[in-house]
C-alpha cells in the first residue's frame, strides 16, 4: 500500500511539474492518427469565399468583401435548395447600399439565416432579437455572437 501511494505521489509531482507533457502530447497525437478516416456528411454544404471570388466580383460593387448584390445571389441559390437553416459568418465593414433593397429584405425576413457579422450591426441584432423569441433564451442567444 505504500508503495502505491508513493507511486501515485511521484506521477503527480512529475506531472504537475510538466515532465510528462510531451508523452502525453505524443500519445494524443498517436491515437488521433490512429482514428479511421471521417466520412463526409452528405447532409452540410460549406460555401466558402475565396480572394479569386472577391476579386471576380466588378470593381465598383467590391468593397473589400462580398458586394451587397453578389451575397444576395448567394442567399437566394442557397434557398432555392430549401435548407433547414443557413448559416452566414461574413465580415462587412461597410451597410447594405440603399439601393439594393433585396439583400435587406433577404437579411430581415429570411427565417432560415443565422448571421453571425462583423460589420454593420442591424442584421446582427436582427437575428438576435428573432433568435431571442424563437428560443425565450436571450443569455445564451446573445453569447453566439
């Protein structure tokens, strides 16, 4: 028995100490690498924005990302597809243009999207006052974003 807690004390000093951390990185390492290869879920498409993306968008509508008319084309493929929920994380430095009412209208009544922006704040507190009374949760709703 003392043996065993002198043991057990030993491991504890030299792991508390650190000694044991790059075992314990290389064995994680290892069994993740052990790990049979994830199949893709047919059920999520990932849309992702390259920089060739942007900069194939008209020089007088880009703005550093996504122009308002070129994220509304987006937002209406996407739900031609009739997705159960479509989730956007964009950064925009910039509002909506006034004249492009569609975007707007896609941004505020679109029940589906989940905007988690950087940028101008109404769509952002659009979604999370919606998400508010969706849920009638508002603390955890307001820690998303």
């Amino acid at each position: 028995m003392l043996t065993s807690v002198a043991v057990t004390g030993a491991v504890w000093g030299v792991r508390s100490v650190g000694l044991l951390q790059p075992l314990e990185l290389w064995a994680f390492d290892r069994s993740l690498a052990l790990r049979p290869a994830e199949t893709l879920d047919s059920r999520l498409l990932v849309v992702a924005v390259s920089e060739a993306d942007i900069q194939a968008q008209k020089p007088g509508q880009r703005r550093g990302s996504l122009s308002d008319q070129t994220l509304n084309q987006l937002l209406q493929r996407l739900e031609e597809l009739q997705p159960r929920v479509i989730g956007l994380d964009v950064y925009r430095d910039f509002p909506v243009d006034s004249q492009n009412s569609g975007l707007k209208t896609q941004l505020q009544q679109n029940k589906r999207l989940i905007a988690i922006c950087k940028g101008a704040t109404w769509p952002m507190t659009l979604q999370v006052s919606r998400l508010r009374r969706k849920y009638q949760n508002p603390g955890s709703v307001s820690a998303i974003f």
